[in-house]
C-alpha cells in the first residue's frame, strides 16, 4: 500500500513512520509542517530507507497536498497532524481551530479532488484514515462506565472541540461526498520520541534535572493509557482493514490515576537512576492548581477494535513505562536539544498533561 501520513514528524505520526515503513510491500510519504512538536530526528531510523519520503508541507495548503497525492499514487490518507496539546489549546485556541479544523477540512477537499479522479478498480483501495481522540467523548465519572464507538460526543477543552470538528467533517465527507472514510479514537499514548511537555517525559526529565515534578490538582485524574507502538499497530490494522464509514475506539485497559503514573515513574527512576542525595524522586512532587475543564476520567470500550480487526496491546502499563524511561536514560541527544531549545520547564502553560 503507498500510504500519506499527515504529521509524520510528531510523536504518534512518528511510531506510524516507523512501523509502516519496515515493511517493504508499503510506501510511506510523510507530510509535516515540523510545527515545534515536529522532529525529523525521530525518524533516524528510516530516513534512508527507499520506501519512505518527507515532505515539509502544511495540511490547509489543498493545492501541494493534492499534487502530492497524484504525485505519489497514494491509496491510504493516514491523517495525524494536529495541534495537540491541550494546555497550549486553552492559552492559545486560533492554532488548533486552524489546523484541526480547517487543516483536516482542505485535507479532505483535495482527497474527494484525488479520489474522485481515480479509475474504478484504484477507488476500491483508497481510504482517508481519521486518527483522534477519546477527550472527544468528554468526561466520566470516576467510578463507572467506558467509552464506546456510540457514545455522545461532548467535548470539554478548545483542543478536544476541535478534534471533535473534524472528526464530525470526517463523517460528513463520508456521507455526503462517498470519500471511503474510517475513524478511530484512541486514549493517551505513551513511549519512546513523546515531546517533553507531556506528562510522563515531562516528570522523567524534570526528575532527572532535579526539578519540581507538577501535578494537577489533587492528581486524582485518571487516564487509560497505551504505549505508542502499540498504537501505530492498532492503526495499521484500521487503515487496511477498518470498514468504511466505521469508528474504532483504542485503549490499553491501563486505567490510572496521574498520581499514581507520577509515583510510579519516581519508583522506576529511583531503582534505574538514583537521586545523589539518596532520597527518592517522589520528593519532587509539587501539587499545584488545576486545569480550568479538566475531565476527570477517560476510560475506552476497545472491545469492537479486537473483535472485528484482531488487535491487542503487546504491552502492559508498568512494562510499557519501564521501556520508556530506559529510553529517556539513553536517548539524550534526542531530548537535550528539545528542552535547550523550549525551556519547558520554565513555561507556565507546560504542568505535565497528556
Ligand atoms: P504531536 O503534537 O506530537 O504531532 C503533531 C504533528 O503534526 C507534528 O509533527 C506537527 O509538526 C504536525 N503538524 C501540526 N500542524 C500541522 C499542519 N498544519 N500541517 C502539517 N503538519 C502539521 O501529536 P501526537 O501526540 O503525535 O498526536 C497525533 C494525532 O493523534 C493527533 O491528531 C492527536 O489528536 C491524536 N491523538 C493523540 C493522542 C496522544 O496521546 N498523544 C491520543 C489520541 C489521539
């Protein structure tokens, strides 16, 4: 399959990359503004290889994207790019009306333009893969219930109502238009190249450079998380298999609370990479005050993606995290330059949220 991955720079397009472009039988363009969460050094890996391509380009720009696509022969849309964090979306909300919304709009456009200008036997291949997220379905209350494919969208953050407009464009190109759609919604993701403002890098570093670790409110938040590469594998398997005009929901079943992901990073660190003083890192936690809107409980009904397409975590949580601030501890020249760079850890809006 010839696939175009919008955001391939970024951390879950990135995992996506990667994991398409192992397999000789694909072709994979990556499409990427390299907006400040976009780092082409997270695809070291494949950057030589003859079945992947980069290509700086923004996603509202229809006419390059459209060129692109007859350019390349590409069957698969795997749409990634998005801004994507949600306490830069309550500072700043223009950025992710623009690329959420109207990206994932003109990226649309020029697939109906390119779709519609396919033979018969080259439109049965062709797929526009949505990729979003479960802060569309809104809040849970901490006690019960999960997210299924059916459950209202009510979303709570400028970032979530805005994935939520494109997924909603998404349908609509679907029904109204005949674009071969398929959509999925996944849970935070976790692992190896994750931009350190996110929680799980932002506590593993912070720690490491003796800083304060910051959680929000009483940290009692909880999460259901999933390691990235298992992710870009669920992904793989929706773009080629999913039915069209369906949604699947993606998750690990590792529900936690923040607290509890913020302790147990200070516990992998203190047995990995003790403190000199001897204390653990758990000293560093600093409660502070809580995001305006912010959900308490994400849970996913992942049952439909394994029942239809075969798909299942590899990893659990605990196994997942320890892989994960191994490769914190080994990966400093992907990181270092990141933090020189941002001074995250001085930036108001960066308190450590996935
Ligand atoms: P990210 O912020 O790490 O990467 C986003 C990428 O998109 C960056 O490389 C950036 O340069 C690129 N980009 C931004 N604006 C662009 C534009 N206008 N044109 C072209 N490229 C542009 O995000 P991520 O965490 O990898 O998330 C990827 C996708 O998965 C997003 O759509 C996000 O909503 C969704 N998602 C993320 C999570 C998560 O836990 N991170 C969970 C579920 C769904």
């Amino acid at each position: 399959m010839r696939f175009l991955v919008t955001g391939g720079a970024g951390f879950i397009g990135s995992a996506v990359c990667r994991h398409l472009a192992v397999n000789p039988e694909h072709f994979v363009l990556n499409v990427d503004k390299l907006t400040y969460a976009g780092n082409l050094a997270s695809l070291k890996s494949i950057q030589d290889f003859p079945n992947y391509c980069f290509v700086k380009a923004d996603i509202r720009d229809g006419e390059r994207i459209s060129a692109l696509l007859r350019r390349y022969d590409i069957n698969i849309v795997m749409h990634l790019a998005a801004e994507s964090h949600v306490d830069r979306s309550i500072d700043g909300p223009e950025a992710f009306i623009e690329t959420n919304i109207v990206g994932t709009f003109r990226l649309l456009k020029a697939a109906r333009g390119y779709f519609e200008s396919l033979s018969g036997g080259q439109r049965e291949h062709f797929r526009f893969h949505h990729i979003s997220t479960d802060e569309v379905y809104g809040d849970l209350p901490f006690d019960s219930g999960m997210f299924t494919e059916d459950s209202p969208y009510t979303p709570s953050s400028p970032y979530s109502a805005s994935k939520a407009a494109s997924d909603h464009l998404v349908r609509a190109w679907g029904e109204t238009y005949g674009l071969p759609v398929v959509l999925s919604n996944c849970s935070n993701n976790y692992g190896p190249f994750h931009f350190p403002e996110k929680l799980i890098p932002l506590v593993t570093l912070n720690g490491l450079a003796e800083l304060s670790l910051p959680v929000y409110g009483k940290g009692e938040n909880v999460r259901d998380w999933l390691f990235v590469e298992d992710h870009a594998a669920a992904l793989e398997k929706v773009a080629m298999g999913g039915k069209i005009g369906e949604s699947y929901n993606i998750g690990g079943n590792e529900e936690r609370q923040n607290i509890q992901v913020v302790k147990t990073i200070c516990a992998l660190l203190d047995e990995k990479h003790p403190r000199a003083n001897g204390e653990s890192y758990s000293e560093l936690i600093e409660m502070v005050s809580d995001r305006p809107g912010h959900d308490r409980r994400y849970a996913i009904d992942a049952s439909k993606i394994k029942r239809d397409l075969g798909w299942e975590p590899s990893i659990n949580f605990e196994d997942g995290l320890s892989k994960t601030i191994d490769w914190y501890l080994q990966n400093e020249w992907w990181w270092g330059p990141i933090r020189e760079r941002s001074g995250y850890e001085r930036l108001g809006v960066l308190k450590g949220k996935n």
